[in-house]
C-alpha cells in the first residue's frame, strides 16, 4: 500500500502560547467557500464561530445573511425562508449522502469540519494532500474517476484536484498561490475543528501567570512563618 506521511510544517499556531494566524483563517474561509464547498458540507460549523478570529460581529452577521436557511413551522404550521443568521450553521452542497455520491462517482466528500482532527498528519496531511497530485508511477494505471495522489491512503482518491494558483482572488491582496491556497484553507479546518484554539492556549497562560505569583507568595509566607522555629 502506497501512503507517505506528511513533513511537519511550521505553522504559526505550533507551540503552547502560540496562536492562529487570522488573516490566514479569514482567506483559508474565502478557498472553503469558493472551492471546497461546491462538494464539502461543515455542517458543525456555524457562522458565530467566526466572531472575533475571521471576522467582526457586524461582519460575520452579513456573510449569513447571505444563506437561505428554511426554518419553521410558523404560527400557520408552514415551512418559511429566511437569511442566514449567526446561529445558523454552514449550508450543505448536497440534500443527503446519497445525493453527494451520487456527484461524486459514488464516493462520499466527507463534512470538513472535523476533518483535521479525524486523519493522521491533521493540518499537514490536508495541506500535502492539496498540494501532492502528481502523474501516477509508470506502469499504474489510474481507474477512470479515481486521480493519483500519494498522501491518500493506497494513492487513488476520487477527488479531483482543486487547488491551482489563482483559483481565488483574496480580497487582501495576498497572492494566491496554489501553495498560499492550500496553506490557508488547511488553518482554516484546523481552526474549524478546535475554535477553541486561541483562547484555551490564553487560559492557559493566565492560568499559568496567576499560579507563579500564587506560587512565590505562599513560599515567602511559608518562609516568613516557620523562620522563628529554626
Ligand atoms: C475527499 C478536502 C475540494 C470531492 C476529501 C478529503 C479531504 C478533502 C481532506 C478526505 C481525504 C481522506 O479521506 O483522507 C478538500 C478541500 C477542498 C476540497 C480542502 C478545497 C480546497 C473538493 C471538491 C470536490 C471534492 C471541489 C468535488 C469536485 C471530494 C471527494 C472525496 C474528497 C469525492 C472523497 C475521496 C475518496 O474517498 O476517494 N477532500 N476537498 N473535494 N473530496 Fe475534497
């Protein structure tokens, strides 16, 4: 079985105090939405989660507005449309599975939600996938639908490649690169499946902080108090 295993990148959040970059979130959010979610529901993922990483409470209120979310049953007992609001979670490509694998020559985009916690390698796996397709070795002949890539389990994968240099055009002026592309929508599913992220390494720092200072207060009291009795 060919599989290779990700190199480990040097990705800002690495390391204990160490948080996203939120710039790249906010374009690794723009590749999602433009590219990936034709075929990827994250369907977990709701758009209040963007408040204060990706985007301003104002903005993040615009961009779901932009959905149509059906919701009810009214007073009348009927189904309604209204804009998206920030409780509401991303909309889904597809009605059901069937549907999506029905698009997709019968092999199912899994939700992207979690998916850099659910594979090996999380964030550097997805970047090297994105970034990997390649002819197949000599003498390999690929199934129609199925395109060689060899970060995927046993090099066939039924999703095409999607990632090519200016497939976005970022509103910040960054150039997009294929590489720049992959970079920054692997932080964005890194930062979907842990929103928690930044400020769980925050907490931890105060936690630490309070807890030093804790920490040479009682020792100097313990000092203070038992120094009579030596
Ligand atoms: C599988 C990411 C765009 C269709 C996957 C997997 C990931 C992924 C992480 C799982 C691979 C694994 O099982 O280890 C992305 C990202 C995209 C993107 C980040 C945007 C940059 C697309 C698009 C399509 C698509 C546009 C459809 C045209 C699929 C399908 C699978 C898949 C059918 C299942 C492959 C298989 O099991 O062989 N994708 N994808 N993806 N994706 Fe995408």
């Amino acid at each position: 079985e060919l599989e290779l295993h990700p190199p480990a990148y040097p990705w800002t959040h690495n390391g204990a105090f160490s948080s996203f970059d939120h710039a790249s979130l906010r374009r690794g959010y723009q590749v999602y939405k433009e590219v990936c979610a034709a075929c990827h529901s994250m369907k977990y993922m709701a758009y209040r989660e963007l408040v204060n990483t990706i985007f301003t409470e104002d903005e993040a209120k615009k961009e779901a507005e932009q959905i149509t979310v059906i919701d009810g049953p009214d007073d009348e007992g009927k189904m309604f449309e209204r804009p998206g609001k920030l409780s509401d979670y991303f909309p889904s490509p597809y009605a059901n599975d069937e549907a999506a694998k029905a698009a997709n020559n019968g092999a199912y985009p899994p939700d992207l939600t979690y998916i850099v916690s659910a594979r090996h390698g999380g964030e550097d796996y997805i970047f090297s996938l994105l970034t990997s397709y390649c002819d197949p070795p000599a003498g390999i002949e690929m199934r129609e639908g199925l395109y060689f890539n060899p970060y995927f389990n046993g090099g066939a994968i039924a999703m095409a490649q999607s990632i090519f240099n200016e497939v976005v055009t970022y509103d910040d002026g960054t150039n997009p690169s294929a590489s720049q592309l992959a970079k920054d929508v692997s932080a964005f599913l890194k930062f979907a499946s842990e929103p928690e992220h930044d400020e769980r390494k925050r907490m931890a720092m105060k936690a630490i902080l309070g807890f030093s200072v804790l920490f040479v207060t009682v020792y100097y009291y313990k000092r203070h108090k038992w120094a009579s009795l030596k």
